[in-house]
C-alpha cells in the first residue's frame, strides 16, 4: 500500500481514558446496523489495533430473550480489547437486565447508549434521538445502566445527537444529565434526528458540549471523511476523539490514517486497485466464518461493492455483477478481471460515503413534544417500543 501526505501533521493527540480503559488512539467506530458486525471489526483492527470498535445496536429486549442473532452479533474476537456493546433501550428495567447479562456473565468491558437513532421505527416509539426530549427517562436508563457496569468497573457511554431538530435541542441538558449519573464519556452527532445523515455536520455544538461536560471525555461524529478531517475536529472542538462512521464504508483503512495523523505521521493510505480488491475478499471471508454460511456473507458483502470500488474503474457490467455476487468462487472470478495495477483515484475516491438522504420531520409518538416528561399514554406506549426494532 501506497502512502500520500498531509500538509499539517499533529504534534501528537493523547490516548483516550474511557473508565478503567486506555484508548491508544482516540478513535471509536461507530455502531452502524448491518455493518460493524465482528468481522467488518476485525478488517478495521488490523490497521488500528488501539482504536475503539463497538457492535451494531442490540435492543435490550432482544438480549433479555437471548435471541439467537442478538446473541450472534454480541459475539467479540478473542483478541478484541475492550470488548464493546452497544445497547437501544427505552426502559430503565429492560435496560438494567440488558446490562447484567453483559456485566455478569463477561460478554463486554464497555457498554454504550443509543440515543442517537434517526430512523422512524425506532424514534416513533419513543427510542434512539426522540429519548432524551423525556428527560427524567433518559436520566432514568443512564443511571440504572451505569449502576450495573459498576458492580464489574465496565464504564458506560453515551452516543446522542443534537435534538430532536432545531427547535427542540436536548444535548446540552442531556450531555450534562449523563456526567452527573456516571457515564464514563459522551458523544456527540453534530446533526439532529431531522437532519438525519443530509447536509453539514454542525462542528461548533461538539465545541459547547466540550465547554459543558468537563469531568469526562467528549467525542466529536460527523463527517470524518479522512484523517485530516479527523485533526481537523480536534482542533476546531477541543473534543477528547472522534467517532467515525460512514467514512470508513469500503475504507476499513482509514482507522490506520487516523492513527497516523494522531501519531503526527503524515502518512496516508492510497491503496491501488488489487489491494483494494484483496481487501473485499478477506472481507468477504471474515464474513463467512462470522455467519457460518457462505451465501449470506456473499449477500452481506454486496452492500459494500460500490463503497470499496468508489472512483476506481471497474466499468458498470461489472460492478453489477459483483454485486450480485453469490459464492466465493464467483467473487474471485470477478475481482480477477479488475484491473490490479490501478492506482488510488485521489478525490474520486474520498469524500462523502454512503446515504446523505434529505432532511425530513422526525417521526415521533403522538404529543410526544408537549412536555419534556412521560403522559401515562406514552409510559404505555414506550413499554412495548424495543418489540418494534427487530433483529437486535
């Protein structure tokens, strides 16, 4: 692999202290369904080993019924340190139980919150980025969370957005609420639920929540589209690390240019074509040990051939068929007709990954919005919301 170079190396960002846990690089991947199952994990470990990985959201009900998929994507390397869960809940029980079976039966070191969800059938009911608009429940299902990682010192986080949408912001209220019940650090997705993924990250509310939340670390989402972006946001921000997400769909290697330029290397990952392509392939193969089944890791990786080949040249008959690839056999036969040589396309090849989408109004429970705290109908409603987000 190829290395460009930045114009403004780092003189040098510091380790990040989550609880008991030192995070060499300050860099966590961000849980993203259908993606950072533990295969796509360790694709990404091995070009930044001391980053942070956490799992694809789990619902906390899925976990208490020890579904068996939820069980299966919970699963961690031997040599994953810390092992991360990321948890969706909306009850403070449900959530509690969740979390005991983490903690007591040693299933994860580090568990994270999601109440940053966009999506209409997790914010309709109550959950993901709608939560923290109800104050008292948002506190509720922090605080009985981080009272059961205590009983092993497995810390807690937060991961949240702005708010609900500009009128009704709750990440200041709510960054300060999860520091007072012990959270062990907060993230921050510098866009509201109605935002969705569309438009520009809004950097300066990672900078406020910094300047609020000062006994535990902050980490900046949003937009991390390369390792100078990543320099970038520290700087802007004064953030403890950043949180990548869509910017490293088909660039598992961006952990290793973050880790660089936090190092204050210069060095940039530029891979040529059959690099890219040797790094679908074993892509594909963690895959197929994760699932135990060579054709749903076949359709699994179709997903990813448009991302991994962005702006190379692999022409259009043959890019449909990879991605509708259906055996290993079929994929070595496919990549064997790119072009290896083909050098990195430069911007063809960065920016933006993945759905950008629209702005749009949020989904939410009806009068959901008319007080910061629960009317007896949406107590009602919320106990059934975790059923409605299948799959874990």
């Amino acid at each position: 692999m190829t290395t460009a170079y930045a114009a403004t190396p780092a003189a040098g960002i510091s380790a990040l202290h989550i609880g008991r846990h030192e995070i060499g690089t300050p860099v966590v991947l961000a849980p993203m369904a259908g993606i950072t199952n533990r295969a796509f994990r360790r694709l990404c470990r091995e070009h930044a080993p001391h980053a942070l990985y956490v799992s694809e959201m789990i619902t906390s009900r899925a976990l208490v019924e020890r579904n068996a998929e939820t069980m299966r994507l919970i699963e961690h390397d031997a040599d994953e340190n810390p092992r991360s869960v990321q948890l969706y809940s909306v009850d403070p029980v449900t959530a509690r139980a969740a979390a005991r079976i983490l903690v007591q039966e040693d299933r994860a070191a580090h568990i994270d919150l999601n109440f940053g969800c966009p999506v209409p059938k997790v914010t309709r009911k109550g959950g993901g980025s709608a939560l923290p608009w109800k104050r008292e429940l948002f506190r509720a299902i922090v605080a009985a969370v981080v009272a059961e990682g205590a009983a092993r010192d497995v810390p807690v986080t937060v991961k949240m957005r702005v708010g609900i949408d500009a009128d009704h912001e709750t990440y200041l209220q709510a960054g300060l609420a999860a520091e007072q019940e012990g959270a062990a650090a907060v993230a921050l997705h510098a866009r509201t639920a109605a935002q969705h993924y569309s438009g520009q990250a809004d950097w300066s509310t990672i900078r406020a929540l910094k300047q609020a939340v000062t006994s535990i670390p902050v980490l900046g989402n949003g937009d991390i589209w390369s390792a100078d972006d990543g320099l970038r946001m520290m700087a802007e921000t004064g953030c403890d690390g950043v949180v990548v997400g869509r910017g490293c769909l088909g660039r598992p290697w961006l952990f290793a240019d973050l880790a660089a330029a936090f190092a204050g290397s210069a060095h940039r990952s530029t891979p040529a074509l059959g690099e890219v392509a040797d790094t679908l392939r074993r892509h594909t193969a963690y895959l197929t040990e994760f699932y135990g089944d060579e054709g749903r890791a076949c359709r699994d990786i179709r997903k990813h051939v448009a991302w991994y080949l962005k702006g190379f040249p692999a022409g259009s008959s043959l890019r449909v068929s990879l991605a509708l690839v259906g055996s290993i056999a079929e994929l070595d036969r496919l990549l064997g007709g790119l072009d290896r040589d083909a050098s990195w396309p430069g911007p063809d090849a960065e920016g933006q990954r993945g759905r950008a989408g629209t702005p749009k109004r949020v989904a939410l429970p009806d009068g959901w919005l008319d007080s910061r705290e629960l009317s007896p109908a949406q107590e009602s409603l919320i106990a059934d919301a975790e059923l409605a987000v299948s799959g874990g």
